[in-house]
C-alpha cells in the first residue's frame, strides 16, 4: 500500500456557503479540485486519524467517483473506520443520524440538494460534526483558510472499493464498512411515530402519492411507506434514484413538482400528496386541493405535534431561519415556549438542539425537522403529517382551515430571480443598506415602513456572532418584506424576496397568497427597483 503525496496549490472560490461547497459538476471535476477541498476538510477539523467517518451521498453523477476519492483520502489521513451508505447512497437526514447512533467523529456528505445533477448540473460536498449537524461558521471557516494555504494532499494509490456489497473491507490501515442507507433510518422513525395507527389510515383506505423525483429518498419512501406502512404499491412514484434525477430538477416546489401539485388541484387527487428533494432533507405536503406552504407546514405541527409518539411531552422550543414567516411564532405563544429566529441554514439551528432549548425547527424553503437528527428531514416531515392525520382524523385541509381559524393566516410568498448579475446584485442590497435610517416613517406603494435592519444574529448557546444574513424591511400594518443572497447557487447571484402579511380575520383566511399580497409585492419592487435593474419581467421561480 503506497501513500501518495501530491503536490497540488490553493484554488480560487472554496468558500462553503449555506449548506457546504456547491459548484458546477464540471468544477468538481477538475483536476485536484475535489481533492483540495477535502484535504482541507481534514485539515480543518484537526486531522481525522483513528477516527470514523460516515460517507455517502444523493447519488447524483459523480457521487460514486467522488466517494472512490475520499475513501482513499481519509484512509491516508489515518481515519480508522469508513461507514458508507451502500451503493454511495445516503440521504443527508440519515446521514445525520448513522453520525450520531455510531458515534462518529463526523461525515461528508455529497449532495447539491434540489439542484440538477448530471456534467452539466451541480455537485456539492459538506462536512458534518459529531453532532450529526452541518460544520459551525467556525469550522467552515477553518476549512476555507486550508483550501487557501493548501500545498499537497494525500491519497492512498489502491483500487476502488466495492460500494455495492454490505460488509467489511479493509482500505490500508482502514476498514471500510458498508452499510443499509436505510435500516437505521427505519428504526428511528418508528421510534417518533406511531406505525400501527398510521397503518390502519392506509388499511383503511387512504390514499397518498410521495414523489421522490429520482432522488434519495425513494428507497426510504418505499421501505417505509410501502414496506412497513402497508401503503399500496405505486404509492412512491419515481422511487429509483438516478445519476441525473431523470433529468429532471428535484426541487418538490410547486415549479418543478408541479404534476404533484396539478395532481392534488384535480379531481382525482388522493388524500395526499408529498414529495422531497435530491438529497432527502426537504419536503412539501399536500392536502387534496389545499397545498401547505413550509411556513404553515412549521406551525401546524409545533401546534400538533404532541399527538406523535415520540413528542408525546411537548415541545422544549421552536425556532426558524428569519426569512420563514412568523406563522410558527404564534403557536410559540400560545403554547408558551421559546421562539428562536436564525440565519438561513440548518447548521444554525444545531446549538439549539443540542442544548434542548428548541424541539422543532424549520425554514420557509421546504425544511422541517427536530431534535431526532441535526439536519432538516423530508421524510419525517411526511410521516409526522401521517401521525396527526391519523390521530386527528382530518385531512389536511380540514387541519389547515382549522390552524387558520384558531391562528389567523400569515400570506406568505418567496420569489427567486436566479442567474442574476452578481455585481447587479451587490449594488441592489448595498443600496438597501444605505436607507436603514431613512427609510422608516416613508410611504412605499401605499404601505408605511416602520423599521429596516440587516439580520445579525447572536448564538444563545456560544455567543458567536453573524452578521449580514438578509435585508428586513417592517412595514406599520405588519407585513414584512426580506430581500436576501442565496449561497448555495452555482451561477451568477439569487436574489431572493421573502414577502408576508399576517391576517388575522379567518374570513380573509382563504384565497389566493399572490392577490393578497399585491401590495407587499409592489413595495418591494418599488422599495430594490429589482426588475428594472435586472431587466426582468418578473421572478424565475415563486414559491
Ligand atoms: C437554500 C435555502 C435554505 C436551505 C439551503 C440548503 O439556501 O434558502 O433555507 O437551508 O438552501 O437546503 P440559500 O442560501 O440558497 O437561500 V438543501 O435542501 O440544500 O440542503
Ligand atoms: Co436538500
């Protein structure tokens, strides 16, 4: 066994953004490129000799090549145990927990989420902690300031490990272990849920379509939905991942799932629709008729999520990234416990969990999740909505009206403009920025701003402090518009605006989120002028 040292220099732009380092496929594939990162991964986290590692990933193209690499990588770094997802495979949420149930130092975890995959699409790689959670600010600062002084990796010169077959194999001084993607994962939902009663709601006749869009969750819907649940056969549609999702985009939003949602909005709509994304983490529930945004999908299980049986004692907390909409807040309220407000991304809302100040947490952008794992978890989220439909004997619509009526509705909207000019872009949230002191008290498309800040967060646990994670802008009558930079595109810059208005009178409850906040749409053009600079007719998606 021969460690190879190879000589290699800093390459530009490793900066991980709000979940890893995502670039064009073709990037990754450069030479030495993937292996830079991951050298400076290991730096930075002090090195991983005689640790274990969990691998896998969504198993998009290059996963497989991918993981072949970092498997002879860490073995060279001295890492005593590999836990692999067989075939490369692991969805992030379950991920996260092999992390945690087998005490391992950490994983990498292969994924560019809901974008597409394939030469022409995206890749992305990240690290998560002992904690089953994506790297702190800190860490991934570490591992950013490696990538820049980087000199040589080292790679162990074997031939490829046999991903397709479960078992031991040793890799130089390592030992290679893989396993089912899927058997812990199953355990641990049948742990929070009640399986039986979840079972008799299909024996019974219930009917629901998940679409795994030919992503990872597919051999966890169908294991757990069909396998174990009993749902009939055919219920998980698209259920084999594959290298370029079917060349489709496997985002579950009402763009690129809409034969879910046209599905839902007709006649022959089952009770249920669900769908998640690329690597497992998000997920969209449907209602016949009645589609839930991620927001209102938060708040109706912090208000039910007592009926499930593994939180059965209620919720410590709950928290959300700042631009998810204030719907959860109120139940917060009501139920008496702590609301936390984060940055975008789930590796802020680790601390929380794992000090027990917060159960549940969730983000506008389709994640719910709690304390059970460190990342958000889409199939959770679908057998969570199972849970309280089984136990509440409602549909969806029925608990959704009802939320409505007891909480009052806050419109919610989100609306991208991908592709857009970075430099544009900067001088857009710049400009915003200059206003902060003016702005409040001027009338803006007929609203009235009462306050404008730039989000800055302070960690409750660690104090740690980030700054510049997206322009709110308060108007009098309380609708909130956000203005924010995605960090997890691969071209150009996204721009995108978060728009809410609360509505308290459940006669208004109803009805279309676009209508009702026309003249929230209208301030925020009028407030960035983000058409006209970009030149756009309107938002690529909206969400
Ligand atoms: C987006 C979402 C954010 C989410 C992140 C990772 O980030 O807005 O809420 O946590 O993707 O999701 P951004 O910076 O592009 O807005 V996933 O499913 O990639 O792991
Ligand atoms: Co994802």
């Amino acid at each position: 066994m021969t460690v190879n040292t190879v000589a290699t220099q800093p390459i530009d732009g490793q900066k991980p953004g709000t979940s890893g380092l995502r670039k064009k496929t073709s990037v990754f594939m450069q030479p030495g490129y993937l292996e830079n990162y991951v050298q400076a991964i290991f730096d930075g986290v002090g090195g991983v000799a005689g640790k274990t590692l969990v691998v896998g990933g969504d198993g998009r193209f290059f996963n497989d090549t991918a993981i072949q690499a970092i498997l002879k990588m860490a073995a060279a770094a001295g890492a005593a145990r590999l836990i692999v997802g067989q075939g490369g495979l692991f969805s992030t949420p379950a991920a996260s927990n092999v992390i945690r149930k087998r005490g391992a130092f950490g994983g990498l975890i292969l994924s560019a989420s809901h974008n597409p995959g394939g030469p022409e699409g995206d890749f992305g790689l990240k690290f998560n902690m002992a904690n089953g959670g994506p790297a702190s600010e800190a860490v991934t600062a570490e591992i950013f300031a490696r990538t820049k002084d980087i000199a040589s990796y080292k790679i162990l010169d074997v031939a490829d490990v046999d991903l397709g077959t479960l078992g031991e194999t040793a890799l130089g001084d390592a030992v290679v272990e893989i396993v089912d993607p899927v058997a812990d994962y199953a355990v641990l939902m049948e742990e929070l849920f009640d399986f039986d009663a979840i079972a008799a709601m299909f024996a019974g006749g219930f009917t629901m379509r998940f679409d795994a869009m030919h992503a990872a969750t597919g051999p966890y819907a169908k294991a757990i939905l069909e396998g174990r649940l009993g749902a009939p056969a055919g219920t998980v549609v698209n259920a084999v991942p594959l290298p370029d999702f079917g060349g489709g985009h496997p985002d579950p939003n009402p763009i690129y799932a809409a034969e879910l949602y046209d599905l839902m909005a007709s006649p022959e709509a089952p009770d249920m629709g669900a769908a998640s994304d690329g690597d497992g983490d998000r997920n969209v529930v449907i209602g016949r008729g009645a589609p839930v945004t991620p927001s209102d999908s938060l708040a109706m299980i912090a208000a039910s999520a007592h009926l499930a049986k593994g939180y059965t004692r209620g919720l410590a907390g709950v928290a959300r990234s700042m631009p998810t909409s204030g719907a959860v807040d109120r139940v917060a309220e009501k139920l008496g416990i702590p609301c936390f407000e984060t940055p975008t991304g789930w590796k802020f809302f680790g601390n929380l969990l794992d000090a027990g100040k917060v159960t549940l947490c969730g983000e506008e952008s389709a994640g719910t999740g709690s304390d059970h794992v460190r990342e958000k978890d889409g199939l959770w989220a679908v057998l969570m909505w199972l849970n309280i439909q089984a136990v509440r004997q409602q549909t969806i619509a029925e608990i959704q009206a009802a939320h409505w009526a007891e909480f009052g509705r806050t419109f919610y909207t989100r609306h991208d403009y991908e592709a857009v000019d970075a430099a544009v872009a900067a001088v857009l949230m710049n400009d915003l920025r200059t206003r902060f002191d003016t702005l409040p008290g001027t009338d803006v498309a007929g609203l009235t701003v009462s306050a404008a800040d730039d989000f800055s967060y302070t960690d409750p646990v660690d104090g740690s402090v980030t700054t510049g994670q997206g322009i709110r802008i308060y108007f009098e009558t309380g609708e909130r518009v956000v203005f924010r930079l995605s960090g997890t595109g691969t071209e150009g810059a996204t721009v995108r605006v978060y728009l809410e208005k609360f509505e308290e009178d459940a006669a208004k409850a109803g009805g279309d989120a676009q209508e009702a906040l026309a003249a929230v749409i209208a301030a925020a053009e009028e407030l960035s002028g983000l058409k006209a600079r970009t030149g756009r007719a309107g938002p690529d998606v909206v969400t």
